[in-house]
C-alpha cells in the first residue's frame, strides 16, 4: 500500500514538477503523468484502485486544473493548447465518471467478447482526434459510495466562476461532455446519489 501510495502520488509531482498546491504544469511532466495514469487505469483496481487515483493524484491535479483555467495571460492560452495537458485533464476527469476497471475489462481476461466503440472530433489543437471505448459487456460497476470529494468537484467546475470568459482549458465543458452525459455517470452514479446531492 504504501508503494502504492508513492508511485501513485509521483504521478502528480511529475505533473506539477514536485511542488506541494501547485497550479503551474510542466508540459513533458503532464505527458508522462497521463500515460502512466491511463495505465494504472488499465491495470484495474486490484493494481490500482480508483479511490486512492483520485485521492492520492486526481483530486490536486482537479484543483490545479481549475485554477490555472481562470487564470490570464498569453502564457495559459498557449500552454492550454498543448496535447500533453489536454491528455492529462482527460486522464483525471475519466477518474470523475467513476468506473472501476476489473481484469477482463482491461483486456487482462479470457473473455475474448469485447466491445470497441470508435468516435472521432475534433480536439482542442484543431486535429481531429479518436476515442476509443472497450469493455467487455455493458455492465460497468461504479464506486459505490460516490466520493464527496468527487461530486465537489464536479460542482466546482459547474460553477459560475468556473466558466468565466478567461477558461483556458474549458473544464466546465468537459465535465459536462466527458463525465455528466455519459451514461456510466448518468445511469450508474447518479441515481445513487443521496436527495441532497442530487439537489446541489
């Protein structure tokens, strides 16, 4: 556990160049951050769980991301752009949605009857860009409960101030397209959530 912990933890010093509330990113440090997030991701939750992801990396890189996106300056406007900052926001807002990952969704199983979905659009550098989904069936299992932490920042983000004129990296947006409309999120975390959460 606690190697765990360390290597999970590096991920997010090696984002934010090793400095502790951090919102300043390094670009080849974002790069190598969402590899190795997308494969902890892939390894499944007995490697990796979900909950210690976004506990121990997730939620500050969140935090870090909504701040360096209110920011001004022609410095985030161009780094905002960069591929490598735009895969490791999308790295953090899939940990948003909730899935957990077993083997045999990851590729590790002997259930060769996967599923793969293909959708193409354009990314925030103006390429056209493919996301591909794969499971092995349509039953996916969500943590259970959904994490405070988790559901705060989703409501940060949806925020007024969070979507002000000076939004670099269009977070609002994303968590919006990538995390709330997806049906993971929809049909397998909010029907779940309490009266109150669902009402915030």
């Amino acid at each position: 556990a606690a190697l765990q912990k360390l290597l999970i933890e590096s991920v997010k010093s090696c984002a934010l160049g090793g400095e502790k509330n951090a919102t300043v990113f390094n670009n080849g440090g974002c790069q190598a951050a969402a590899v190795v997030l997308s494969s902890m991701e892939k390894a499944g939750e007995a490697a990796f769980p979900l909950s210690k992801r976004w506990e121990f990396a997730g939620r500050e890189l969140f935090r870090a991301f909504l701040s360096y996106d209110q920011k001004e300056g022609d410095e985030q406007r161009q780094l905002a752009v960069l591929p490598s900052i735009c895969r490791l926001r999308d790295s953090v807002l899939s940990m948003l949605k909730g899935v957990l990952v077993n083997e045999a969704q990851s590729g590790g199983g002997e259930d060769g009857g996967l599923n793969i979905q293909i959708t193409i659009g354009p990314s925030p550098t103006g390429r056209r860009v493919r996301s591909y989904s794969i499971g092995s069936s349509d039953m996916f299992a969500t943590l259970e409960p959904y994490p405070e932490s988790m559901l705060k920042a989703i409501l940060q983000a949806l925020s007024p101030s969070s979507q002000g004129a000076t939004s670099h990296l269009d977070i609002s947006t994303n968590v919006i397209q990538s995390v709330i409309l997806r049906p993971s999120w929809s049909n397998g975390v909010f029907p779940k959530l309490s009266a109150k959460s669902k009402n915030d």
